[in-house]
C-alpha cells in the first residue's frame, strides 16, 4: 500500500481566512490554495495557544501546552517526549523541518550547542541562526570563512562587531536596505 506524502504548513499568527482557498478574495495564494484544494484544509483546526512555543509544542506532541507545562515562550520541550515524528518514523516516514522550528529559549542559551532534532530526520532551520550548519553558513564557510563569525548570533564578538558595522544602536528598528551583501 502506498502511503501518502504528508505536507505541514504551519504558521504563525495567520487567520484562517488568509488564503484564497479559504474565502478570502483581497489577499492571493495560488500556490496555497492549490495545495489547499488538492489536499487536506483543515477548516476545523484551532490552536490551542495563541503563543508560537506553546502552540508548536501542543501541535508536535499532540499534547495540550498545560500537560507539557509550556504555557508562554522560553520553556523547552521536555526531553523524550513523544512526537509526531517520532511517530511517523515508526511508519516509514522520513520527516524534515523546514524553517521555523522554535522550541528552545533564545535567551541565556548557548547557541553553538546543537538543537535536539525532535525526531525529525532532517533540520534546515531559519528561527535560530548560527547553532546549524545550514546552507547559507556551510556556503560563507566556504566562500569567506573569515566572515563566519559575523553571522553567529549571539557570540561574541559577533554582535557587538555586527552592530557597530550595520550602525545599529539599542532601540534602532533593523532595515534590509542596511544587509550586508557578498558576492
């Protein structure tokens, strides 16, 4: 028997009626919405916070935030704790996570410790950048190793040099007329 491909578009702060496939007729997603016609739309789904962690972990775990004692940010997930990985890898599934992942703090952590891969087979993550070896560091590395240590975050003396090339001073809103570019 084949087993069907399975697709999650899990996203932040975004209403139902924000596709096109959904009703709404201002914003347009084509490609959404196709994927929404030809798949599962599930019309019925509610978060069960409105918080990006908690609501991740209850979504992963299929636990609610209270159970897992995740019930704002900065609380990590607990360590072996069943996911929907994990249970899909009992299946036959390989699983990747693809961009925002969100599970651990960001302040007070060391962001050169590897992130716990939750079960999924593959990380390429975005939220957390400079504790991964994804594409875009194993490319600089390459290209310009002695720029590496520009796009760590949070190690010093990463942010401080950082700062002082973007001329990004406390309470400044970052441009991305002001990203650093290399050829």
């Amino acid at each position: 028997m084949d087993r069907p491909n399975i697709l999650i578009l899990y996203t932040d702060q975004q209403r139902w009626d924000a596709l096109g496939a959904n009703g709404n007729n201002d914003i347009q997603t084509p490609n959404l919405d196709r994927l929404a016609t030809e798949g599962v739309n599930f019309s019925r789904y509610f978060v069960q916070n409105p918080v990006c962690m908690p609501s991740r972990a209850s979504f992963l775990t299929g636990q609610y935030p209270s159970t897992l004692r995740i019930t704002r940010m900065g609380i990590p997930v607990p360590d072996g704790t069943i996911t929907l990985p994990k249970m899909l890898r009992n299946y036959g599934y390989c699983s990747a996570n693809i961009g925002k992942l969100h599970f651990l703090p960001h302040a007070n952590r060391d962001h050169r410790q590897i992130h716990p891969d939750y079960g999924f087979d593959h990380l390429v993550i975005s939220d957390e950048p400079g504790c991964y070896s994804d594409a875009y560091r194993s490319w600089v590395k390459h290209k310009y190793p002695d720029q590496l240590d520009y796009i760590s975050v949070g190690l010093p003396p990463a942010t401080s040099v950082w700062h002082q090339q973007m001329g990004i001073q406390d309470g400044v809103t970052f441009s991305p007329s002001r990203v650093l570019c290399y050829d």
